[in-house]
C-alpha cells in the first residue's frame, strides 16, 4: 500500500474524470493487458490461484488510482510496477523460497564483483535447440525471484531497462548487472542440464 | 612472428570489447555506434557469431517458453463484476 501511495505523489493527476470516463481508461489501456499481466503474476507466484488472486488485485488497484496514471505515458510499465508491489507486500512472505540448495553456491559466486567481468557464452546454441520441452521455462522458474523477474521483464515482455529501472524502483545500473547476473547463473543451470541429459 | 602476436592480441581485445556489449546488443539497448560496431565484428568473426548466436537463441527460447500462460476467461468477468460494484455499490 505505501508503494501505492507514493506512486500516486509522484504522479499526481491534472484531471479529474467521472466514472464513466474512467471506466473508459480502463478498459481501453489496461483490461487488454490482462493476459501479459497474468503471465507475469503466474512466473512470481509459480501457482495458478495466487496468479488469478495476484492479477485481480492488480486489476482493481490500477482502476482505483486510474486518475493517478498520466495518460501518454507507459501503461503496461504502471501496471506491472502495481502488480510487483502488490506481489512484494501480500504474496512474497506466504511463498517458498524456490532457489535450490545446490545453487547457491553459484549465485553467491555471481553476486560477487569477480563475475561482472567475465561473461559465460560457453553454452552452444544446438544444445539449445534441443531444449524444446520446457526445459529453460523450469530453469528460470527456479531462480531466485529478482533474478527470475529481471530476465521475465525484460526476454519476455521486452521491457527497456528504463521502463524496468521504474517497474522495480532499482537504478538503471543495476538493472544491467542483475540482468547480467541472473542470465548467468540461468545458463550455468541449462549447462548443467544438458551435462545430465545430452552428455 | 612481432607483427603476428600484435595482430593476435588486437584481436582479442575485439572480441573481448564485443562481447561485453553482446548483451546489450541483444537488448536493443546500445548506441548505433556501438551498434554498428558489434554488428561489423559479428559478420567478421566466426567466435563471436557464435556466442552470439547462442544467445539471441536463449533469448528467443524464454520469450517462447515462457510466455505461454493465459489470463483464465472468468477472472476478466470478476474483474469487471467487481469494478461495477465498486462504481454502484
Ligand atoms: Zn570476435
């Protein structure tokens, strides 16, 4: 709710429009953003019913401070920065930590200064092209959940770092070596994977 | 056998400089300089288009698995259920 809050202070509307005005806002800009929205809570929660929870108080948020949203700017970033504020404050705690005990290790390495230097392209696209299950989908699911939201803002929904450096109120420098970091640890998994599988 | 390791290690800074802007490149997220530059040296460098290749692929293949899910059609309805109590409730 504070993040709310502040959103609201910092963009503070010229116009005030009547519900049937704001109703045309909404379904207009945001209600066709359903589907990517969904598929943004579903990659956070990793679960089908906190995805439909999580989305709809996304959705109902967004209608309520409707009048806070600068009409002309980015529609998609206002609503995805709701829907990980929402997902931080309510749904975060009551998750599991999905990144694995075997893992760790790797990403202690990758948060360290060391790693931004080097960058792993050890991995061969025909490994990749056989990877045609889900098995990159299960790999980044795995991720620590800000390296895991990085990589979904920005491979899968093709956002700037711009737009990301204000969805995840994070400097646009880190945007770019935490982007930086989570493919590499997400690499080193599908290394590993095709180790195990392919030989 | 001078000239040769001079030209090997300019080489290498090349590739180097390329590929620590690959991801950028990959990102749209370069100036057109460095654009242009990567551009060149990929066309020109078998290593680097390689990693490159491999990259774009990774890429390609989240955007791909990963963005499969699809909003379930009644929560659009909840959605709109509750907004209309919200204006006449
Ligand atoms: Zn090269």
């Amino acid at each position: 709710m504070e993040n709310l809050e502040e959103l609201i202070v910092e963009e503070t509307p010229a116009v005030i429009i009547n519900d049937a005005e704001k109703e045309a806002l909404f379904a207009k800009l945001f209600l066709p953003l359903l589907d990517a929205a969904y598929n943004f809570a579903f990659r956070l929660t990793l679960n089908e019913s906190d995805a439909q929870d999580l989305v709809q108080d996304t959705f109902l948020k967004a209608y309520r401070f409707c009048n806070s949203f600068q009409i002309g700017t980015n529609a998609k970033a206002w609503l995805f920065r709701i829907l990980k504020n929402s997902f931080i404050n309510e749904y975060r705690r009551k998750q599991k930590n999905p990144s694995t005990v075997d893992y760790q290790e790797i990403e202690q390495f990758y948060n360290s200064d060391e790693a931004d230097v080097k960058m792993t392209t050890d991995l061969r696209v025909e490994v990749l092209q056989d990877m045609i299950g889900d098995e990159v989908a299960n790999a980044l699911n795995s991720l620590d959940i800000d390296f895991r939201t990085v990589i979904i803002l920005c491979d899968i929904e093709g956002f700037t770092y711009e737009e990301m450096s204000k969805i995840l109120d994070i400097p646009i420098g880190t945007v770019r070596s935490r982007l930086h970091r989570a493919r590499n640890v997400l690499k080193e998994k599908l290394k590993n994977y095709a180790k195990k599988y392919y030989g | 056998m001078e000239q040769f390791t001079k030209n090997n290690e300019c080489e290498m800074c090349e590739c180097e400089e390329c590929l620590q802007m690959l991801e950028l490149f990959l990102d749209n997220e370069t100036t057109l300089e460095q654009k242009n530059q990567v551009k060149f040296h990929i066309e020109n460098c078998e290593h680097c288009k390689s990693c490159y290749e491999a990259e774009h692929q990774l890429k390609n293949t989240i955007k791909e698995q990963g963005s499969n899910k699809k909003c379930p059609s009644e929560i659009m309805k909840c959605i709109q259920n509750k907004i209309k109590e919200m204006v006449f409730g």
